[in-house]
C-alpha cells in the first residue's frame, strides 16, 4: 500500500511514499509523525486523524480535558477510534488525505485495483460561545467505484489509560461505551453492524459503488440523553452543512494574494474562541524545567500535576497539569512561591546549554536569546519582590545578571559581530554555494558583476572600519 501527499488546493501530508502494510502507518516506531494527521474541530473541542484512518488523540468535552482516545502517545494503552478502508492483499493501493476547500472537513482516499473510496471525517460546529458537553464526530464512507471493503474499531481509554470503561450495546447499530463521567455512544449506519471486542467494538462490512455509510460518535455527560439514531440522509445533510459554515466564515477574509489556499487552510483552525489558550502542553513535555503557563483553557483552572498513566515513545515523561496552576496568582503568597522557587532553581542552573526557543536539531548549545531571557527574568523577579514586599533570595538573584553581564563585555559582543560580517563577506567573495546564490540573485535583478564587486568592497570596508571602532572601546565600562 502506497501512501502519497495528497496534490490540491488545501492538501495535508500524509508520508513521503514507499511501501507500508495495512496498519499504523507502516512507521518503524508504530507512531506516524505528526504531519501525517489531520485536524477536525467544532470550535471547543478537536480531534486528530492519523492517515491511515486512526484518530489517535482526542480530549473531550473540553480542549484540555481527558482523553478518550490518546495512541499518539501510547499505541497500545492510549486507545483509537479507526475507520478506513480496509486494503490488506491490495497490491499498488494508494491513500491520499486532504481538507475540502476552504473547510475543516478531513478525507482519507482509497484508490485501489478493486476500487476508489473515501471516508470524510468531521464535527458538527457548536453554535454559541457557551460550552457544551455534547460533541459529534461524524465519519462518512463512500465508494464511487468498483467495491471496497472498510473496516472500523473504537478502543477507547477514558482519562489518559488509567481509567476502565463498561460496554452497554443498544441493537446491532449503537452502543454506549461508558466512562468516569462521560458516555461515547457509538452508532452506525447500515450495512455495518457492531461487534463486541471485549468491551471495545468492531465492525468490517463492505460497499459498492454509490453507496454511503456512517459512524458518527457523540460524547455526553454521563446520564444525558441518548442521540437520535443518524441516518445516511442526516449525516449528509450535515456533511453539507459543515461545509457551509465554513465557508460562509471564510468568505470574510480579505486576502486574495499567492498564498491564498495557505492562508485560508492555517486561519481554518485557529479560528475556534479559546484557542489561542490552548498550550502544548498536552503532548510535549517542558524542556530544562522551565516556567509553564498559568492556568487551563479559557484562564480555567487546571488539575494538579500527576503522572499518566501512559508511558511509551514521548508520553513517557508528559505530566497532567501545572506546577503554577493550582488555583493561585501572583498575589498569592502560594503563587508567589511557586514563581519564586522557579528562579531559585534558574539561579543554580542558568549556565546550562539548552535546545533553544525552536528546538534545533544540532543538541543543546549556550543560546543569547537564553540568557538574555534569564537576565529578563531575574530583572521582573527582582522588581515584582520588590514592589509586593514578596520574600526571596534577592542577593542570589543579583548574582546572576551581574555574572552574565562579566561573561559578555559590551566590547566583545560588538567585536564578535562585526567579525562575523566580514567572515561571511569573504565567504561570499570566494563563491560558497549561497555566495553563488546571492550573486545570481542580485544579476538577476539587473545589476552588473561590477556592481556586485563593489557592493561586496563596500560592505566589507564597512565591517572593517566597525571592527576597529570596536577595538577601540574600553575593555570595561567606565565607573558610574
């Protein structure tokens, strides 16, 4: 089975090709990466799906909830929901995933040999701002030719993997699968029928060209009621009607420039109220112990931290909540606390290496943009002591500034710089490959060789004359 990004408008990569069995995406580690998922939402909650038809992560009712599906942190205690097309034995198969234009709806596509299929995943947009507890993730099959067979499974593992659920079958067509304080009913369309898996559930069924199939999952309350039964006629009309609301939202942009499919599918998701709240916290853990922000979604409080129970690939390490957001501010001696005991501990480790604000590749090196945020930090921990008559270790927070202002002399840092110039000037004149970029992007504009030369000459007579200034400067700053 070949899997290929998809070539469109709004277009989601989904591997790099080669060939993969039928599973998890065919990845050495079993974790697909995560730009081989998508992204379905209703504006309080969302969901991602995998390529290969999996949604491996999925927090409800809320955004920082916990979980009901969590594989992409634990293949095998963090639960899945998955529905795809099932191409075992299809020699030269092919998936594709992509957005419809301008909207938030997902398609995985099947071409295979025996036939071309899809299944459309989306949820119904919440109307309102005030949150709800009820939330619909509808999953739409269809085969436009040949036949295909699709199968489907939802293992659900309420609370990260810790908590059990109970099975509770209705007929052949629904179910509820119950946890600590939500229900996930579980209902399909005919011709699939539900199976009992221990207490998870399976259905494999096949369809042939024109015909259409539905799962649609609804997370309640525990005790709410139950879900209409969906039909094939309802999932459609709501399909259309996703589809409409996004549209209609995204006639208001203004842009009409070259990026505009780029833009319309990165402002698509955003879009929802609290999102702009919503940290990564969930699925990466901090790097060297750092500050966290306060507080859960929509300025909520947060659990306390525990520790999941899921513990392969990167959950190994994730914890549930934060160390600052137990219900206090910085008014509060508690809050004070815990902010102040985050620069007792920066006060003993500031000189660390670190990964960097982006998370570079090359290991961990001494960034200036770290310790000019350690010196910000320790300048605002001393100013808000201060003015809060907060208690802390202000000499040892002096320490630190003073010791990073030694370690990088004015004089030095200005030196370096101009140095820097005029290396990379040589380099260019010597012809490295993005010296010969540069040089044909400027003959390209329109200027001569000659004039190329003496805009190098220019700028290196500058850097030069800078460099000698700099040597000129007081090795230390004068007394005040």
């Amino acid at each position: 089975m070949r899997r290929t990004r998809a070539r469109g408008t709004l277009e989601r990569g989904t591997g790099s090709g080669g060939t993969a069995p039928s599973g998890r995406g065919g990845h050495l580690t079993g974790y697909p990466p995560i730009a081989d998922h998508g992204m379905v939402d209703d504006l309080q909650t969302a969901a991602l799906v995998a390529a290969d038809g999996t949604i491996d992560w999925w927090c409800t009712p809320r955004f920082d909830s916990p979980s009901v599906f969590a594989s992409i942190l634990d293949r095998e205690r963090g639960g899945d929901c998955r529905f795809s097309a099932d191409l075992r034995g299809e020699s030269g198969a092919t998936i594709r995933q992509l957005y419809l234009s301008g909207t938030t709806v997902l398609v995985n596509r099947y071409l295979a040999p025996g036939g071309v299929g899809e299944v459309a995943d989306f949820m119904v947009p919440v109307e309102g701002t005030a949150p709800t507890t009820r939330h619909r993730l509808v999953r739409v099959a269809r085969v436009v030719r040949g036949r295909l067979p699709f199968t489907f499974s939802c293992r659900p593992r309420f609370d990260y993997g810790r908590a059990p659920h109970a099975l509770d079958r209705t007929d052949d067509h629904a179910a509820v699968l119950r946890g600590p304080g939500t229900d996930l009913h579980v209902q399909v369309t005919a011709p699939a029928v539900l199976h009992a898996d221990g207490d998870d559930l399976t259905a494999d069924f096949t369809l042939a060209a024109g015909k259409v199939a539905a799962v649609v999952l609804t997370s309640v309350a525990s005790g709410e009621p139950d879900p209409a039964p969906p039909s094939v006629d309802g999932v459609t009309a709501e399909l259309e009607a996703c589809r409409a609301f996004w549209l209609s939202w995204l006639c208001s942009s203004t842009y009409r420039g070259r990026w505009y499919d780029m833009v319309n599918r990165s402002a698509g998701h955003p879009r929802e109220p609290v999102a702009d709240h919503v940290p990564d916290r969930r699925r990466s853990p901090p790097h060297g112990g750092g500050p966290r922000p306060p507080g859960g979604v929509g300025g909520l409080v947060t659990r306390p931290r525990r520790q999941r129970r899921c513990r392969s690939g990167a959950a190994r390490h994730l914890r549930r909540g934060d160390a600052m957001a137990r219900g206090h501010d910085m008014g509060d001696i508690r809050g004070w606390k815990a902010f102040s005991d985050v620069l007792d501990w920066l006060a003993d480790h500031w000189d660390r290496t670190d990964e960097g604000i982006w998370e570079t590749r090359g290991g961990q090196k001494d960034f200036t943009y770290s310790r000019l945020m350690t010196w910000v930090a320790f300048d605002r921990g001393i100013r808000l002591a201060a003015a809060h008559s907060r208690p802390a270790d202000i000499a040892h927070w002096t320490e630190v500034p003073e010791r990073l202002a030694k370690r990088r002399p004015q004089r030095t840092l200005i030196m370096t710089g101009f140095v820097v110039t005029v290396a990379g000037i040589v380099v260019l004149t010597l012809g490295s490959s993005l010296g010969t970029a540069v040089a044909g992007t400027i003959l390209v504009a329109g200027l001569t060789s000659g004039a190329y030369a003496a805009a190098l000459i220019t700028l290196a007579v500058i850097g030069l004359v800078g460099l000698a200034a700099a040597v000129l400067l007081p090795a230390k700053p004068p007394p005040a």
